[in-house]
C-alpha cells in the first residue's frame, strides 16, 4: 500500500508541476491528461486492494463523502445529502444580469443576445438555459467566452481539435516542402523535424482516441465512463450528472409550474421567511433581479425528498479529495491564465 501512495504521490507533484507550469509546456492539456490518466490507474489499482471501506454518497452527483467534506443535509431525517462540489456547482449558475455584473459588461442584455446566438453550442450541454422567460447561464461561460475577448475558439474548438488540426497543418507542410525539395537549401533537416513532430502528434491523438484513458469532469472531477468522448469546450468538460444538478437550478416560475404549485407560492413563502433555510447554501439565492431555486429545494419543502438511508458500500469511485483537487485543476488554469 504505501508504494502506492508514493507512487501516486509522485504522480500528483507532477501535475502540480505541469499545472503551475502550463502557459509555457507545450501541448499542456495533453500533458496533464495523461498523467491525471496515470493517476487514475493507480487509484484503481489501490481501489482493489482496499475495498472494506464503506462511505455516504451525495444523493446529487453519488460521489462520496467524506469526514472532511461538510455536506448539507434535507429531506427525511436529514438522509438527502448535498456535497460541497454540488453546492459550488448549483451556486455557479446565474442569471444574465448577475454574470454581467460579474464580469463587467457595460451593455446590459448583451449576454442574453449571445445566448441564442455564439453560446448556442452550450445549450445541449446545459450550462445556458432557458427557464421560462429567463436564460440561465453557467459561470465558466464567463471564463470559456467573455474574459477571451467574446472569441468563439473555445466553444468550436476542443484541445483535442487542436493537436489535430496542428497535426494536419504539419503533414501539409510536409508534404509541400517534398514537393518544392530542389528549391529548399536545408530540406533535410527541415524534414526531418517535421517528421518528428507529426509523429509525436499522431502518437499522442492515437493514446487520447484509443478511447482507453479517462476523461475527468471539470466540475466535479469525476472520471467519466460515459461511452464516447465528451464534449469539450477548451479543456473544459461536464459530466452527465453535474448537467443534471446545473438544469436543475431554475427561477421560481420554472419551479412552481413544473410541480403544479400556485404561481407565487413561493415568493409567497419567501416572504414569511419560510425557505431562508436554503439561503444560507444558495439553493434558493436572488440572482440579479431573479430567484433562482434548486429542484431539490421544492422537493424538501412541498413534495417528498428522499435519500438512500443505507451507506452505499464500495464504489470504485476515486476518493473525493482527489475529485476536489481535479475539480479545481480547470479552475487553476483559468487564474492561471487570466493572472
Ligand atoms: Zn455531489
Ligand atoms: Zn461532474
């Protein structure tokens, strides 16, 4: 056991290195992909030796929870649990006014306009959305979108797109200069750097697409089973469940008509201090001018909200400090780039 922890502990301050390092390492993501691959065959490996243990899982995201994640509890005698993740991830979703404040834009309804227009490609991943008369939008728009100066790169392009693109840039040079060779004095070296670098691409394309390696969800961290690649916006991805809990966040109106309650009902009861309980995690928090509530809030306050009341053992989900650490990676990076 502790050659493993070496082992991955070696491995992480490698990627503390690459991450601090990334602006200057070239093909960075692709750095850090790999050894965050690395990372997650050791943790399995480690998994199957250690499997006694037994943990409460987020009845949202079903990542563990562990003593030192401090997790809110609703629902039947506290059973629904809520991690911190999932929290951060709800709390990140804002509506146009708020973020445009945030970020500093001058011309009020600018991100509105933009949602049907370039941040279309992030409506089918949930993180825009529109909640009856209100577009919902996800923080990381800001970092994916505006603070790049409103460039659409991000939202066409995913890292991977671009080593390919980088590697189809190379072999038509390559290809150019065997064709005009009697013309180029130093055509021998020029060629064999190109032949080297394509060949370092391609054989890092075919180790991401051998569809082998684990993608991690920027949000919460998670490696991502699901079959095919996800979709990345830059280096950012998100999980089939973080989608869920992110459209699950909806304004007041959204809510009361998908739970058949009087319009108002809430308001109503927000007035009589009735939900400050859920304030105080931002399940239920003004945004702007609007209230946006978390599905999760109208369960426990006027249905039934219900979590699993025995532990769920053995997942072979990663620990959720390294969930936590990998949720944050994409957060560095951002300051990182923006600093
Ligand atoms: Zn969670
Ligand atoms: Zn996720």
């Amino acid at each position: 056991m502790d050659d493993y922890n070496n082992r991955l502990n070696k491995l992480h301050s490698t990627l503390d290195i690459l991450l601090k390092e990334y602006d200057r390492l070239p093909d960075a993501a692709y750095q850090v992909f790999s050894i965050e691959a690395e990372i997650r065959s050791f943790e399995l490996r480690k998994d199957r030796l250690n499997l006694t243990f037994s943990h409460l899982n987020c009845s949202l995201c079903k990542q563990q929870i562990t003593e030192e994640d401090e997790a809110v509890r609703l629902g039947l005698r506290g059973t629904f649990l809520i991690c911190p993740r999932c929290i951060r991830t709800i709390n990140q979703v804002k509506g146009t006014s708020e973020l445009e404040e945030q970020i500093g834009l001058k011309s009020p309804g600018t991100i509105k306009q933009d949602c049907e227009g370039p941040l279309k490609p992030l409506q089918a991943e949930c993180l825009v959305r529109k909640s009856e008369k209100c577009w919902l939008v996800h923080d990381v728009v800001s970092d994916l979108f505006y603070r790049v100066g409103r460039r659409r790169h991000n939202l066409l392009h995913s890292w991977i797109d671009e080593l390919s693109e980088r590697l189809n840039m190379l072999q038509d040079q390559k290809q150019l200069l065997e064709e005009i060779r009697s013309f180029i004095p130093d055509y021998h070296t020029q060629i064999y750097s190109l032949q080297y670098q394509i060949q370092d691409l391609q054989s890092k394309l075919d180790r991401i697409k051998g569809g082998k390696l684990p993608y991690r969800c920027s949000q919460c961290g998670v490696w991502i089973k699901e079959g095919g690649n996800p979709t990345f916006f830059g280096t950012y991805t998100i999980c089939s469940n973080c989608k869920e809990v992110v459209s699950n966040v909806m304004t007041t109106s959204e809510a009361e008509k998908k739970h058949g309650l009087t319009a108002g009902t809430i308001r109503r009861d927000n007035s009589r201090g009735l939900l400050d309980k859920y304030k105080k995690h931002g399940l239920f928090r003004l945004s702007g001018k609007i209230w946006l509530v978390h599905d999760v809030v109208i369960l426990d306050k006027y249905k039934e909200l219900k979590g699993e009341e025995v532990p769920v053992t053995k997942r072979s989900e990663i620990p959720s400090d390294l969930a936590q650490r990998s949720a944050s990676i994409f957060n560095r990076i951002m300051e990182g780039k923006r600093g």
